[in-house]
C-alpha cells in the first residue's frame, strides 16, 4: 500500500501558483481581503454569547428608547444582563472594536449607539434588507 502511494504521488503534477496569478490576476485585491478581515472580525465579536446577548440588549433598548433622550446608557443595559462589570466593559470595548457599536461618554454614564453603516454591512452580506431608522 505505501508502494502504491509514493508512486501516487510522484506522478501528480507541481502547479506554480505564481503563473496562475499572473495569469488570471490576483483572486481578491487587497481592498475585498481587508473587507472580509472586518467581516470576519464583526462576525466573531457576535460570535461569544456574552456579547451577543449585550449587543441584542442594545439594540432592543434602541427599539425602546429607553429614555426621553433615546440614549441607550450602559447601566440601563447592564440590569438585565448576569455578566461582572469588568467583563461587560471588555464586550463594549470587543464590540466597538468590532464596528458594531459606537460608545460615548454623556457624564459618568456610557451611552451605547449602534453603528448602522455597520449593520447595514453585514446586511448585505448576509443578503438582508436592514431598514435604516432615526
């Protein structure tokens, strides 16, 4: 059997990939592999069901306009969710990091916002029609 694969093997043809981008052009240009790096990024960011449950918090407290202001304050979101302080802070900061979310900083409080151009994104990637909202 060990004969019969070396022989296998010998006979396969080396194919120099160098030619073939030559040829053909390269598969992806840089541009399309720095998108599917982002892609790739935001999808494992949702990926951990921590931040998964704390980004679907923002966006149904979005849908709530849980205040006068429409602000979303992290410690509005945070109520709900049986996550430590610290950890929380570590998935707001994944989550942003991302380009799911944007933060900023209303006095003490954190106020989460999301990133529509983000979503909208990954909408269309995924071939979802995402409604932009006020």
């Amino acid at each position: 059997m060990n004969a019969l694969r070396k022989k296998d093997r010998s006979n396969r043809k080396s194919v120099d990939l160098k030619s073939i981008s030559k040829s053909y052009g390269n598969v992806t240009s840089s541009n399309e592999t720095k998108n599917l790096k982002r892609q790739s990024m935001i999808f494992q960011a949702l990926a951990n069901p921590n931040r998964l449950q704390l980004f679907l918090e923002i966006l149904r407290n979005k849908e709530r306009k849980v205040n006068a202001t429409g602000k979303c304050y992290l410690s509005d979101i945070v109520r709900g969710i049986s996550i430590g302080s610290p950890t929380i802070s570590h998935h707001v900061r994944e989550l942003s990091q991302a380009g799911l979310i944007t933060t900023e900083r209303d006095g003490k409080q954190l106020v989460c916002m999301l990133n529509m151009e983000t979503i909208q994104e990954i909408g269309e990637v995924l071939g979802l029609e995402v409604k932009k909202r006020k």
